[in-house]
C-alpha cells in the first residue's frame, strides 16, 4: 500500500483537520510536559478504577465527539443550503452523514449518559464504587480506543461511506471496496465490549450494592431508569456483536451471510441491525427520562407524580422495545399481516410513554418551580419531545409510512425524539451534577443565553424538516435543483443548525468561565435536591461515604434533611475502615491492543491483528494472576478528608 | 460486610463478597451469551437450504462423529460437576483429578470437531462455499471457539490452584469456569439438534 492510499489526500478540508489533529496533538504533550504532568494524568486518571473520575473522562470524550459529530452535522446543512450545491462531492457528502450519525449516536449519546449514570448512580444508591471497578476501567477504555479507531478513517484510510445503517450490498465489499466500512465494523465492535460490561457492572451494582435499606420501589428514578437500560443493553449488544461479526466475516474472509450471491441475504442485516438498533435508541432514551424525573422533581420542590407507574412504563417500554425492530424498514415488502403486528406494537409504545409525560406534569402541577438551567432543559424537553413522539405515531402506521418512508419527514422525527429527548437530558444532567463532578457550579447566566438559542435553533433546524419531507425531499441526497422547491426551508435549517452551534460553543465557553470565576461548594447539596447523591460533601471523597447513608423511603436526602430540621441529628458513630479496589493500568493497555487489532484487521494486516490479540489475551492471564486486594482507608486519614470537606 | 459469620455449609466460594457478586455477574454475562448464540441460531436456521447450488448438510453430515463428539462433551460436563463437589469437600486432589478429565475430554471434543471441518472444507463445503455453510461454520465454530477459550482459561485457574490451594479466590474462579463448561455444553445440545439432526432429516 502506497503512502498516498494510507492516508486521505486531495481534499483542503482534510488537510486542515490534519493540521489541527497534529497541532493539537503537539499541544497537549507540551503543555503535559511543561507542567511535568504526565505522572499525575498516569496515576490519578489513566489507570484510575474510581466511577467518578470514569465517568467524568466519559463525558469529557462525548463532548469530544458532540463537537466532531457537530461540525459534521454543520459541513451537510453547508452543502444542502443552497440547490446544486459543489461544497461536498457526493462520496465525501456520504461518508460525513456516516459518520454524524455514528458518532452521535455510539460514541456521543451512550458514552454521555453512561458517563453520568457512572458518576451518579453509585452515589445514589449510597455505594462506594461499583460492583466490578477493575471491569469499569476496561468498559471506559474499550469505548474509548473503539471511538478513536472510527475516527482516525477520515484521515486515514478514508471514512465509511454505506449510512450509520450499513446495509448491504451497500455496505459489502463490492460496492464499499475501501477500508472505510472496516473502520465501522472493528470501531463499534470494540466499543460493544465495553457497553455489555457496563451492562452486567451497573446491574449487579444496581441490584446489589444498594445501602440495605434502600428497597428496589425506593431508588431515585435515575437509578430505575439506568437499571432497565442495562437489562436492555445485555440483550440487545450481543445482537449487534454477531452482526459485526457476520458482516466483518463477509467482508474479510469471504463468507456469505449478506451478499447477494450464493445464497446470502441482505435484508437478515437489516433485520439483526434492528434487532439491536431499536433498543438501542432505548438505551439513549432512558436514562435521559431518568435524569428529567430528578431535575423536575428536585426544581418543582415535589417528590416524583406516580412513582410506581414511572417504573413500570419503563419497563414495558424496555419489552416492547425488542419487538418494533421491522418498522424501520416497513418498505422491504414483509406482507400486510407483519407490517401491521409491527404497526401496532410501535403505537402501543406511546401509551407508557404518554404515562410517562403526564407524570412528569402532574409533578410540575402546582409546584414552587425554580427555573435553572437544567429545569429550563426539562422544561423544554417535554413538548418538543411530544412532537417527536407523535410524528412517531404517524410514521408507525405502516401504509402511511409508505409516504415517508426515508424523507426528511422521518430525519426530522428521529431528530426530535434523539436531541430533544437525549441530548437535552445530557445537557441538562451536566448543569444538574456538574457541582458533584466539579465542585463548582456552571455559570446560570450563561447557561440560560446557551439554552435559548440552542433550543430556538434547534427548532428552526429540523421543524421546517417535517414540511421538506412531506415536500418529497429524500434523506441522505447531496444536492437538489432549484426546481425542487426546497431553497427557502434549507436555509432556515442551516440557519438553525448554526443557532445550536453558537448555543454549543457558549456551553463549552460556560466550562471555562465557570472553572475560573465560579466560586467553589460550600455545601454538597446546592440545589436543595432529594436524593443520596447530594448527602456527599464536597468535594465527594474518593470512598463517597464515610458512613453509609440510611434510605428511609423515596427521596431518601429530602427525608434526611427533614428530620435534621426537626432536630433529629443522627447518631455520631466511630468511622471504621473503608476497603477500596487499587488502581490499575491493565484496562488502558489492553485497550490499546484491541486498537492495534483492530486497526490491523481495518487494513487487512493479519501480522497486526494476530499480535493486538496476543497482547489482548496476555493482558487477560496478567489481570487473571493478579491477586491483588485493594487497600483500606485508615480511620485516620477519613478523619483528616471529613475535616477537610464541607458539609 | 465482610465480618459476617459463615455456617461450615456456606461453599468457599460464596464466603466473600468478592465471589458472591463475581458470580452473579457471570450469570449475567450468560445471559448476554445466550443473547448471543440464539442470534446466531436464527442466522443459521434463516440460512438452511441457501446453499447456492453447493454440496448441502445431508450429504456431508455423519452421525458417528458428531456422535463421539456430543459423547466427549456431555461427559465433560458431568466430570466438571464431579471436581465442583470435590472442591465442596475440600479436596484438591479430586479438583485436579475431575479437572484434568474435563479438560481431556474437552480436547477430544476439539480434536474430533477440527478433523470434521478439515474434513467438509476437503469435501468442498468451506465457510466462502454458500450462505448455509457461512452460517454453520460460524455457529458451530463460535461454539469450537469458546470451548477453546474454556480449556485454556481453566487451564490457568488450574495452575493458580497449584500454587494457592483451595481459597476463596481460588473456589471462586473454579466454580465461575464451570459454569461456562456447562453452559457450553447446554449451547451444544442445541447445535446437536439443530443442526446436525435437523440438517439430516432436511
């Protein structure tokens, strides 16, 4: 292979990204060495096992892929703003939506609520780490290193190009030569790992590690949202593990799973990708109902409405979405009788989730409401969100469905339901838990000039959407005529989509300012909130609590401070001995052999792959032999933090 | 948690909290197994018949050696259970003895399983022939593949036995691997019927 063909040339946009990933590159291994600051990022946060300090390099890598998926979603509304467009050609125009979609959704939206879910859940349940904290590092750095090999395609090698979908033949090796398509199947199968692990640890820690007071019908909505959404992801990424895997076969080693010749069927991928995408936007959606409960309830000054029936639409919702995989593609000609099972089972979804609304209204209802910023995200989530779901509704019904099947009708529904649902829920989660993570707050008046026009032009951006769909205009083209009629909508969505980009950028401006101007946590509780997470001081000691917190019902905090004020003060006990997992630089160097694995087999370089695996299965046996115990706290030094922290 | 007074019947392995959560979770991590080998199943059911004109199971298939296989296999499930109650009783000598014969007759089975795939890719049946054959090779080796995983992952645990003797440690990694062997064997009921007697009655 020729140096030319290894890496992307030809196109000034990618030289410019090479510039900028070499320059900051250069920066940040200079100022690391400047500061002398490599043995801190080693030792405090490379090999750290701490699901606080996880979970916030969990965010700090999806709002990485937030801005590259961003700027990626603002080169195609560039291109589409005007007809007959020759910003992008149509092969850099395909892998960019790719890409977009991809990212958003594996290595944005997952990773950001995984992130949070990892920072709050263990506090919520008044645990000091999660079950398996050696297997949460490995989940991180599995995400982490997958991410990374997706995204150096675009430098190196070239991106996919077949949609964030990959249907075949597209998507095979006949019609996608390139390695871009490689980069997606080895990409996501590497991150795959590490979403079943966080599956399996936040179930056994969910289910297990709760303080032994708290009862499962007592646990904060997050808690039951995160827990739903790990049974989901246990049996929904197994599916899309094998499907990678027929698929990497096919295009590898030449079998014939999804070709069209020698028997192979390219409608089962699309099948097993549903199989596994469906839950999937499940798994995206949750958590974020999770997150609005608490902010609605904690900024409403009330306990949840309908706490009981909050868990169980979730969990119907969690059954149902494992049986709604074929309205994605109602098109493919499955027959009247499976189209409509498919139909009914989409609408059914409504019904728990429209309980699920009104819950979170009638909490609202006559409650003394606090408009921050994340109650302004929650707020504004709630009817946008409604618009999704019921232009869900309407694609739902199989023979209209016919009429918007891959228009901008169905970009705009699934962009309604996916920001307006997810991403303001991250929003809101990170203004929420910020003061947790960081012991500042974000600043409020920021927070509020990025919420409205982000949200203005959120609307803007994929409203008119509906009405280009319904105009005929398919998804996924790189131009249209001036005849096509589609100009003036195009404009205001590209205008739109710029409003979410500044809105963006003052979020990120937020977390400069508020590192330096914010004034620190005088208290672990700013916002007056309901549950064990707000218990903590601040900062949160590395163990979380010195004494385990007692549950003595939902809104176990609110509970605390009630009977502290009528002059219950608990019992002062001695601390004992706190027994904390010791760090470990295992799960980033296994990590980084299942990059050099991956990597290897994107290129068909067996030498390569065979030698990642090695060093991926002697990490294994290492880890395996490895008896090591972790450590206890002293009394003394929990004595020495408690002084230290305020509470 | 870890002050709790154990009655002389509570196994080693469930002495510590460490063991009783690292048990849990693998039942868990069965569960995403059998998420994973049902997708495959139906790949493969899906993909009966799709033979592209290629050779088809029933001219290939023979019962003796899937026979000896599902032999070998199931009997090393029963041995793994015999080194499991050894390890109750505390003794280390029946643990490597009930082992030593799982782990044999598991190679037998891998034996066997490799000469039959050398054997249809000789007959012109390969995983690049057809749509069905992709799908049993990737079944059935997927399957070949965590059989491989089990005997050198016990393996390990065998030599960390040798070195430690019976902890709870050291039970608990035992008894975690068992039910992988076993689980394994429960997979290859279903390719059993699935596959090869389904595949000879076609």
């Amino acid at each position: 292979m020729k140096l030319d063909e290894f890496f992307v040339t030809g196109d000034p946009l990618i030289y410019g990204a090479d510039v900028s990933i070499a320059l900051t590159l250069i920066g940040a291994i200079f100022v690391l060495t400047y500061f002398k600051k490599w043995k801190w990022l080693w030792t405090e946060w490379l090999t750290t096992v701490d699901h606080k300090k996880l979970g916030v390099m969990y965010i700090i890598a999806a709002v990485l892929m937030l801005f590259r998926g961003g700027v990626d979603a603002l080169l195609m509304r560039a291109q589409l703003t005007v007809p007959d467009s020759s910003f992008l050609d149509a092969n850099h125009y395909n892998e960019i939506f790719t890409t977009h979609g991809t990212i958003m959704i594996i290595f944005m939206a997952m990773p950001f609520l995984i992130g949070l879910i990892n920072v709050v859940v263990p506090l919520q349940i008044g645990a000091r780490d999660v079950a398996y904290p050696f297997l949460n590092a490995v989940s991180f750095w599995t995400f982490f290193m997958g991410a990374m090999l997706f995204n150096i395609s675009f430098v190196i090698g070239g991106s996919p190009s077949a949609g964030w979908t990959s249907y075949v033949p597209l998507a095979g090796l006949e019609l996608s030569p390139g390695v871009g398509q490689n980069y997606y199947l080895l990409g996501l199968q590497i991150a795959g790992i590490g979403t079943l692990l966080t599956g399996i640890n936040f179930l056994v820690t969910i289910l297990k590690m709760r303080v032994p007071s708290m009862k499962l019908m007592q646990m904060p909505m997050f808690t039951w949202s995160s827990l739903i959404t790990m049974v989901i992801i246990i049996f929904a990424f197994p599916v899309l593990t094998v499907a990678l895997a027929l698929m990497t076969f096919d295009r590898l080693f030449g079998s014939h799973f999804f070709t069209m010749m020698d028997g192979g069927m390219p409608m089962l991928w699309a099948n097993l990708f549903w199989i596994w995408g469906h839950p999937e936007v499940y798994i995206v959606i949750l958590p974020a109902f999770g997150m609005f409960s608490e902010i609605i309830s904690t900024f409403a000054r009330k306990t949840l409405f309908g706490y009981k029936a909050m868990v169980y639409s979730m969990v119907v919702i969690a059954g149902l979405s494992f049986l709604v995989w074929v309205h994605h593609f109602f098109t493919m000609g499955a027959g009247g009788a499976v189209n409509s099972f498919f139909s009914i089972t989409t609408m059914l979804i409504a019904v728990p989730t429209g309980v699920k609304i009104f819950n979170w209204l009638f909490t609202l209802y006559k409650g003394r409401i606090r408009f921050t910023t994340a109650m302004l995200w929650s707020l504004a989530f709630i009817p946008n969100f409604v618009i999704g779901g019921v232009t869900g509704v309407m694609l739902a019904m199989a023979a209209a469905d016919y009429q918007y099947h891959n228009t901008y009708f169905l970009v705009a529904h699934f962009h309604y339901v996916l920001i307006s649902g997810t991403v303001y829920a991250c929003f809101a989660g990170l203004y929420f838990w910020y003061p947790k993570m960081f012991n500042h707050r974000l600043n409020e008046r920021l927070g509020k000039w990025s919420f409205w026009i982000f949200v203005a032009g959120f609307n803007l951006c994929f409203f008119p959407m509906y009405f280009l769909g319904l105009a005929g205009m398919p998804r996924r083209i790189y131009t249209y005529g001036i005849g096509d009629g589609w100009m003036s909508l195009n404009v205001l969505a590209t205008f739109g989509g710029v409003l979410m980009g500044i809105g963006f950028l003052i979020l990120v401006y937020n977390i400069y300012y508020s590192f330096r101007y914010s004034p620190r946590e005088t208290t672990g509780d700013p916002w007056d909130a309901r549950t064990l997470e707000w218990s903590t001081p601040a900062p949160v000691p590395h163990y979380n609590f010195a004494h385990l917190p007692e549950a003595k019902g939902h809104d176990a905090f609110w509970i605390m401070k009630e009977e502290k004020k009528q002059g219950k003060a608990p019992e002062k006990k001695p601390y004992k001995p706190i027994h904390m997992p010791s760090y470990s630089g295992v799960p980033i160097i296994m990590s980084v052999f299942f990059f050099i694995a991956g990597f290897g087999m994107v290129f068909s370089w067996h030498w390569m792959s065979i030698l990642g695996l090695i060093g991926v299965l002697a990490t294994m046996v290492i880890r395996s032999f490895d008896y090591d115990k972790g450590f206890y706290v002293s009394v003394e030094e929990i004595e020495e933090t408690e002084k230290k922290t305020t509470l | 948690m870890e002050s709790v007074e154990y009655s002389p019947n509570t196994p080693l392995e469930y002495q510590s909290e460490t063991g009783r959560l690292n048990i849990l979770g693998f039942w868990v991590f069965l569960g995403a197994e059998i998420a994973l080998f049902s997708t495959l199943f139906a790949t493969y059911l899906v993909l009966v018949g799709r033979t592209g004109g290629g050779p088809g199971p029933e001219e290939l298939f023979e019962l003796k050696g899937v026979l000896i296989e599902t032999f070998l296999l199931l009997t090393s499930s029963f041995t793994c259970g015999l080194a499991i109650h050894y390890m109750r009783n505390h003794s280390l000598k029946g643990v490597f003895l009930w082992i030593g014969v799982t782990l044999a007759l598991g190679l037998g089975f891998l034996g066997f399983e490799i000469y039959e795939f050398v054997h249809y890719i000789h007959e012109g049946a390969a995983l690049t022939t057809s749509a069905y054959w992709s799908g049993f090779f990737v079944l059935v080796g997927t399957h070949g593949a965590h059989v491989t995983m089990g005997i050198a992952w016990i393996s390990l645990i065998l030599i960390q036995l040798k070195q430690r003797g019976l902890t709870p440690d050291t039970t608990r990694k035992v008894f975690i691997s068992s039910l992988y062997w076993h689980f394994l064997d429960v997979v290859w009921i279903f390719i059993f019927t699935a596959v090869y007697l389904y595949g000879m009655v076609m």
